[in-house]
C-alpha cells in the first residue's frame, strides 16, 4: 500500500503532528497565518468575489476553524502542562521508589483504619467490609505480615498506596501524597 502526500487522511495527519510538535513561537506563526487565511476566506464569501463556488468557499472556512481549534487545544494542553508542573514544585526526578517503599513500612492495618474502613482480626488477617462494593459479609481481607489487602468478592487488591488510590480514584503519585500527608511515614520527613 503507498501512502501519498495528496492523500486527506495523510495530510491530516502529517498537520496534526506539526501541530504538536511545532514550538510555541511556531504554534504563534500557524495561528496567525491561519487567521489571515480564515480572514481572506470569509471576506471572498462576504463580498460574493471567489473563483470557486460558494460550497468550497465553506467548505475551507470550516476546515480553516477546525485547524484553529486544534492549535487552541494545542495550546491549552501546554498552559495546563506549565500550570501542574509549577503546581508541584521540586525536583521533576524526585525518588518515588524510596517514598513507595517507606509507604510500605507503615501498619497497612492501622492506615486502613485511618482511611474509615474499620477492620476486625479473625485469624491472622484483618478483615472488613469491601468499600468498593455493596456486601453484606465482610470480603476484605487484609494481611499485615506481607502488608497486602484482597477482596475475595470483587479480586482487587494491592498495597496501601493501590487501596488509597481506588478508594479515592486517584493515581499512584497522587495516592502517595494523600497518604503522606495523613500518615506518619517512618524514615520520610515530612
């Protein structure tokens, strides 16, 4: 199969990823000349004066709008990149291996406790009532000597930071940073 630079879906594709990948003074000129072009369309259909018929003229006025739109979009993705990476100052390449694996230290018992789930020890787990689903027996097992939780009802499971992060829909950076601030993590400074 050959593709050709005249093809509608390559030349989309090809201005899509000039689109992302032009800088920010690049994404400037694109926008600019996008909305001369725009300008000069709508002015040919205004005035009743193109060569083509009016359907075309449309036609690459919307497409002209489409591309803005994608430029806009573009951009906002860029402002909100800025915006979190200045929201959590500090080192980029901070060390999450050793904050997981001080997270790991912690009484998962106690900071499950901590998170409202009350637990009762039957044996050598923990067990309670699964809050990610509506049951009427506990399900919940929690096992302090691997310092793991199970449901057997609905199979999740993981460590406190997995049991943080599905109890309050959060990723794993943001799930350790909740618990951080709530807990005291031992050999972590606060």
């Amino acid at each position: 199969m050959t593709i050709t630079i005249g093809d509608p879906s390559t030349r989309r594709l090809l201005q899509r990823v000039a689109v992302e990948r032009a800088t920010d003074l690049e994404l400037v000129a694109i926008e600019a000349e996008l909305s001369v072009e725009l300008a000069l369309l709508r002015g040919d259909l205004a005035a009743n004066d193109f060569s083509d018929d009016e359907p075309t003229v449309r036609n690459g006025i919307a497409y002209i709008e489409h591309q803005l739109e994608a430029v806009a979009r573009q951009a906002e993705r860029r402002l909100r990149a800025r915006r979190w990476m200045t929201a959590f100052p500090g080192d980029p390449h901070e060390d999450f291996q050793t904050r997981f694996d001080a997270m790991r230290r912690v009484d998962i018992v106690e900071a499950i406790q901590t998170l409202g789930v009350p637990l009762k020890k039957r044996g050598r787990e923990w067990w309670a009532i699964c809050p990610f689903h509506h049951e009427k027996t506990p399900s919940l097992a929690v096992n302090i000597e691997k310092d793991v939780w199970h449901c057997h009802s609905c199979h999740r499971g993981g460590d406190l930071v997995t049991f943080a992060a599905e109890r309050y829909h959060l990723n794993a950076v943001e799930a350790l940073r909740f618990l951080e601030e709530i807990i005291d993590v031992p050999g972590v400074a606060a």
